[in-house]
C-alpha cells in the first residue's frame, strides 16, 4: 500500500522558514497537485505568495496544529480539520504556525486545465543542495525538471546560479541569457541575485536597463 | 473577509448520506475547481470509504484528519493514525472504517491528463439526503443548480429524475428522464433505467415503456 506518515516524508527546509513535505512527488501523483508543509525555525507554515502567476485555485487544510492564516489582509486561526479556500489566484495568503506540531495539506491547480507540475517543486528540491555547495545534486534535480519542462525559465534562471556559483562562468551566461529570453522576469531578478556575482561585470550578463 | 477566500470547518458542513458512509461534502460547499476535494467522518467500527474502485486515470490521495482509520486497498489492509496520507491508482479496490470515534478522513481525486470536471455526485448525495429527510425544496433546488451548470449532462438529468421519482414527483421525474436519453447519445442511461431501484416508485407507470423502447 502507497502509505506514508506527514511526518516521514521528505523534509525539505525553505529559506523563508517553512518546511516542505513534497507528497505529491513522493506519491507521484499527476492528476493535481497537493503538498504538505510542517514548519521551519521562524515558524512559517506557508509562505506568503500569491497565484498570479499560475492562476492557481488553493485550498489548505490545517491537519494538526494551529495556524494562523493572513489572506487579503485579514487574519484566521485555524485548528485541525478546519480549511482556507483562496478562489482568486491574486489574494496574498501565508500561514505561521502557533504550535510546533503543525501541519498543512495544500491542494491546488488551474481550474478547466489538466494538471502539470509546476516548475517550484524542481526549484525547491534543488535549493538546499545550492546554499550546500552540492552543485552536482543540483544540476541532477533541475536536469530532471528540465526533462519534465523543457525550457522552463525558472529552472534554467537556477541551473545558471548553479554554474555561476560553481565557476563555470560561461555555461552560467549562457543559461541566464536563455531564462531571460524565455521570461523577462528574470532579467531584474538577476541584478540582484547574489549567485551571479562572479558573471555580473561580463559584457553579455543580461543589462538591466533592456 | 474579501469574495476570493473562504474558511471552512469540516466539523460545520452538512453531511451527506452515500453508499453506507457520511459524506462531508466539500467541493459542493466550497465550489472548488481543480481537482475532486470531499471528506469522510465515522465513529469507530463505521465505514468511512465506500468501497469501491476508480476509472482508468482517477488517482486518488486519502488523508487523515482526526481519529484512525484501518484502510484496505486492494488485498493490503493498514492501520492509519491521524497524518497519515494513502494513495490510491486508478482501478484499484478501496475501503477504509474508522478505528475512533470522530475520525475524519479528507479526499482529493483527480484524472491525470484531464482538467478537473465535476460529475456532481457528491452534490447529488447531498441533494438526496435532503429528500429523505423530507426537505424536497433544498434538494429540487440543488440539482436544478446542477442542470443550469451542465445543462447537456445526462446524468444529472438522469439523478433530477430518480430524484423527483423517489420524492413522489412522477410528472418532473419523466421530464428530467425524458431530457436525460434525449442528451444521452451513446445510450448508456438504458441500463440504468432497466435497473436502477430509485426508479421502481414510477416503474409502472405507462411513460416508463417510452424510456426503455
């Protein structure tokens, strides 16, 4: 039987101070996308974002624990088996935890659109093993995500932090030239991203004022 | 609080009656999108998953919330306290009955490669609940909201008239059935009409030799 405990899933510690439990990977699912969260030193349960970007509809569940949700401002407390339903993917939402033992199952997708992973999982996976030096653990999970979104901006912006910060000046100026021309988003987060600190004053490093 | 969030306790939702368990309908509450979100409650010994299997392509992720569980899935049986997840692939047999009382269990399906559509029988189950407890109007007005969101489902229309059967509205429940082979264009409504107990209250009336012609 595919059974695991909240508890036993991998524990992956965000910089925003939230702990990821990646279920929908560990399962494998494909049909939507579900994650838990258990909280990190700052005690963030859910990081504050919206779904602009992805259009996500969100539904967290308080498993354990208490947690107080902000969304669009206002504030909830919330205990095991109570839930938030954010419909409108530009509402800010974030959740800090007020007892150790929390817990919080995430749902979400895009409504009238199958589900596909999205880039973060990748991203996220691959985040500690950069701020650890373990740049080729790093390149393995974002090569994986690249097989599963070929092309993904977000994917190749942090595959190019991982070459800057591994000196590999020109594979890393390559891939950031690639995630800015897929998304130009990426051209202001790079001017200040500390990882390209080795490629910034290279005359092909993406220029701000494009 | 703004028009784009809601809270919700399941703890507060009206539950339903569905194949033997309790249903705490909440893509019906909440009209989540994405993907197929209910709940499960049963005190101890209760069932809480109706056993059954799903179509090629519906996964399925079991989560409890409050309680214990004792699931079974295809042949492997497991012990589930609070915070355990459960996974199920598609066409795979599964049940579970809660070890405590108050045991809750959340649910969250979907069809990989398909956006998430609502077949609407989880409202269905709370509509029908309604009516056996007598409260026609809050369950007519349930699957009338069903009909103006898929009007050329067949199904729902089908449900609409084993409803109105089963509430002692022969004249609607012929209109809805009517409207039901009418949309049904592949004729997949002929053996629920031959079969389905729900329609045995208008099974002797003449109209119902035209559903099965």
């Amino acid at each position: 039987m595919s059974l695991a405990h909240i508890d036993d899933l991998d524990r992956i510690e965000m910089p925003d101070g939230f702990v990821w439990r990646p279920v929908r990977k560990h399962f494998g699912i494909r049909a939507f996308g579900t994650n838990a969260y258990t909280p990190g030193a700052s005690g963030q349960i859910v990081e504050e974002h919206t779904e602009g970007t992805l259009g996500h509809e969100e539904l967290y569940l308080v498993v354990r624990g208490r947690v107080r949700f902000t969304v669009d401002g206002n504030e909830h407390e919330l205990g095991p088996g109570q839930l938030v339903h954010v419909s409108d993917p530009s509402l800010r939402r974030a959740g800090v935890a007020l007892t150790d033992d929390a817990a919080v199952l995430a749902v979400g997708g895009k409504p009238g659109a199958p589900h596909e992973v999205s880039a973060w999982e990748y991203t996220f996976f691959a985040g500690p093993h950069i701020r650890a030096g373990r740049y080729d653990e790093a390149r393995r999970l974002l090569q994986e995500g690249l097989q599963e979104k070929p092309g993904s901006a977000p994917i190749v912006y942090d595959l190019a932090c991982v070459e800057a910060l591994a000196g590999e000046g020109e594979k890393a100026l390559e891939l950031l030239n690639e995630a800015v021309a897929t998304d130009e988003r990426f051209r202001k987060y790079a001017q200040t991203d500390e990882d390209f600190a080795s490629i910034r004053d290279d005359p092909r490093f993406p220029q701000a004022d494009v | 609080m703004s028009d784009g969030y809601r809270i919700l306790s399941l703890d507060e939702v009206e539950t339903a009656s569905h194949d033997g368990s309790t249903l705490i309908p909440v893509r019906h509450t909440l009209g989540f999108r994405p993907a197929g979100v209910n709940a499960w409650t049963a005190d101890d010994g209760g069932q809480l998953i109706p056993p059954h299997t799903e179509d090629s392509g519906n996964e399925e992720l079991y989560a409890v919330v409050r309680g214990r569980a004792r699931f079974t899935v295809g042949e492997e049986e497991a012990d589930a306290p609070a915070g355990t997840l459960v996974f199920v692939p598609p066409e795979v047999f599964r049940t579970a009955v809660a070890a405590e009382d108050g045991t809750i269990v959340f649910a969250v399906g979907g069809t990989v490669g398909e956006a998430f559509n609502a077949g609407g029988w989880d409202s269905f189950a709370l509509a029908d609940t309604y009516r056996q407890e007598g409260r026609f109007d809050e369950g007519r007005a349930i699957m009338e909201q069903l009909i103006a969101e898929k009007p050329d489902y067949w199904p729902t229309s089908y449900n609409a008239g084993c409803f109105e059967a089963q509430a002692g509205y022969p004249d609607a429940a012929f209109e809805h059935l009517r409207r039901a082979k009418e949309l049904d264009a592949e004729g997949r409504s002929a053996e629920y009409f031959r079969g389905d107990g729900d329609l045995d209250p208008i099974r002797d009336d003449p109209r119902f030799q035209e559903l099965l012609g």
